[in-house]
C-alpha cells in the first residue's frame, strides 16, 4: 500500500493536446485537468516570462508598458521553442498533484503533416519539461478515439477536426489513419477575416479579444435570421487614433465568417474524393464526425452537411476530443506503441534552429 501511494505521487501518464489556442492536459484517472490559453507574456526589459496562459491572455491587449504577450505556437506548431518549452513546463507542473517533479509518460498530439524538424521541437519541449518517456500521436486518431471510434473497428470513421490554426481531416479503419491531410487554416482566421475587414471598410482597429467575443457571441456559419440586428464593435479609429464604435448588422459580418468555413469546407470535400471505394461508401453510410474547438462555431455542422451532402455529427465536447483520445491510450498500449509517431533515429538529426 506504501509503494503503491508513493509512485501515485511520484508517476502520472499524461496527454498533451498543444494547440495554437488552447493548451489541453489530461491526467489517466482525472480526466481534464488544464485548459488555458496557448500564450505567455513576456517582460523585454529583462526577458523573462511573467505570466502564462488565462493570466497572459488577461494581459493581452492592455500589456504593461514593458509587457508583450505572445503566442508560441502557430498552426499547430513550434515557432519559439524556448517560449514552447517554458510555457509547457508550467503547464505540466501546475497538472501534477501531490509535489511531483517528473511524469513518467505522457502522449502529444501533432499533425500528420507535420515536419521532422517540427516534431522534433515538439518532443524535445516534452523533454525539458521533466516527462520520462513521450509519445506522438496525430492528432486525428487520437480524436477519432476521443469521439468514440472503436481501434478495432474494420469500418471506416471520417474525423475532421477543427483548430484555431489547423483543419485536420483524417479516415480511421481498424485503429489506423488511412488517409489524411492538414491544412493551416482554422477559427484564428475568422478573427483575422473579421479584424481586416473593420479596419479596411469601417476604419476601425479593434484587438484579437474584441474579435473572439464578437465571432462567438454573433457570427454564425449560416445565414442570419434577422440580417439587420445590430451589434456595436468598439476599438480605436484608424484616422484620429481616438476610441471609437461602429454599428454592424449580422449581414455585413456573415460573409466574414461564410468565406472562412467555405474554404474548410472545400478542404473536406477535396479529402473525400480521393478515398477508396469501401471505404467512401463506408463514410457515405457513417457520415463525419467533427470535433476540435472550431466545431463549437455556430451553424458550422449544418454548412458543412450541405455542402459535401453527408451527415455531421459533433460528439459531447468536442474541443476535448483529441486529449481525451490521447489518454485513452495508456489503456491500450499495445495500440500507443503500433500508432506512435516518435521515429527517433530521423528525429536526432533534424535540426531545431530555433534551440540556439
């Protein structure tokens, strides 16, 4: 009972779903356990982070005046190592229970496009923060596992799943990704969509808060009820430079959105073309499932079934899909060894430059 209680102290298996967005940790036996913002902030006086995740994201837009906040990760990759890697280090202490300094596994998500130089930063990030031994995952089998595919079924499963930064479309048949393909654009873009609008038509500059608020609160994959409800954006004014507010009706920002999500849309399409017969007609019987945060979009599974003509199906959260799918399996590692994606002996000779 002694042994037992101290390697419980001393152990944990945890999955890591590092996103543009969001950073995702769960914990075998506790479910989620972390979900922050994928940012940190940094003091350039002395270049030192001085907050991470909810607290950076708090931060952003009203830094200090020696404060920028930044985001380490850009679809769905390392692009600041060291900020990659102290920013995971905190995320992965502050999941431990009971003072422990070390897991002793822990599973990734990563593309499946992924570079070997990419995938390197990601595990060697893993490593620094103190994880015995990691595994990667792509991420779209561990969200079809996530979603409530079943590794044994010979049936094929079409996931696409929906980041700020990425859309990854994969086919599952019998516990392995048959086909896939990832493509850098995401719900990040609808924010850009909607920010370069108002600044080129309506002359007004508003912040990356600003834009997620009002894409969540009112903007919509399909078309509006009322066209004409107003809501009020408010921001700087690109002329004078003075606070400022302008009107916008749901018609004006619903082409925003609607060329966003029809260029997904277009990636899902392409995706299904170039399946196999069996497994087309496994799909057509199937439909998708949709996960990832994106699918939290209103409308969005509606756009998309009409638009490839086959049911949509989002499970129960699907924004904790891929982590969820990633825990599982420490139940089945029989499984985590055969998907795996370390190969190590191409990764200790790709190159990180952004280590020096």
């Amino acid at each position: 009972m002694a042994l037992s209680s101290l390697k419980k102290l001393v152990t944990e298996s945890m999955a890591i779903d590092l996103g543009t967005a969001n950073t995702l940790i769960a914990v075998k036996g506790r479910d989620v356990v972390l979900d922050e913002p994928s940012l940190v902030a940094i003091n350039e006086l002395t270049d030192e982070v001085v907050a991470y995740g909810t607290e950076a994201a708090d931060m952003q837009g009203r830094e200090g005046r020696d404060i920028v906040v930044k985001a380490p990760l850009t679809g769905g990759v390392v692009a600041d190592f060291e900020r990659t890697k102290e920013m995971l280090t905190h995320f992965v202490k502050k999941s431990k229970t009971g003072g422990s300094q070390v897991s002793r596994q822990a599973v990734l998500s990563m593309l499946s496009d992924v570079t070997h130089v990419e995938q390197r930063a990601l595990l060697n990030a893993a490593e620094e923060a103190h994880i015995g031994k990691v595994y990667m995952m792509e991420e779209g089998l561990a969200a079809a596992f996530g979603a409530g595919v079943q590794p044994g079924d010979k049936r094929a499963s079409a996931i696409v799943d929906i980041g700020a930064g990425t859309t990854n479309v994969a086919v599952i048949t019998k516990g392995s990704i048959s086909h896939s393909r990832a493509e850098r654009i995401g719900s990040n873009d609808i924010n850009e969509a909607l920010i370069t609008h108002l600044r080129r038509h309506r002359g007004l500059q508003i912040g990356a808060e600003t834009a997620e608020s009002i894409k969540w609160k009112y903007m919509s994959a399909t078309a509006p009820e009322d066209p004409e409800f107003e809501i009020q954006a408010r921001g700087r004014d690109v002329q004078t430079g003075s606070p400022h507010a302008v009107a916008l009706t749901l018609g004006e920002i619903y082409p925003i959105v609607e060329g966003i999500v029809s260029r997904i849309a277009q990636v899902v399409q392409d995706t299904l073309t170039e399946l196999r017969p069996e497994v087309a007609a496994d799909i057509y019987d199937r439909g998708i499932l949709l996960t990832g945060g994106g699918a939290l979009l209103e409308g969005i599974d509606q756009y998309l079934r009409n638009f490839i003509n086959l049911s949509v199906i989002i499970p129960e959260e699907p924004n904790y899909a891929t982590v969820r799918g990633l825990v599982k399996m420490f139940d089945e590692p029989e499984l985590l060894e055969r998907v795996s994606r370390n190969e190590l002996s191409i990764l200790q000779n790709a190159e990180v430059p952004f280590e020096a």
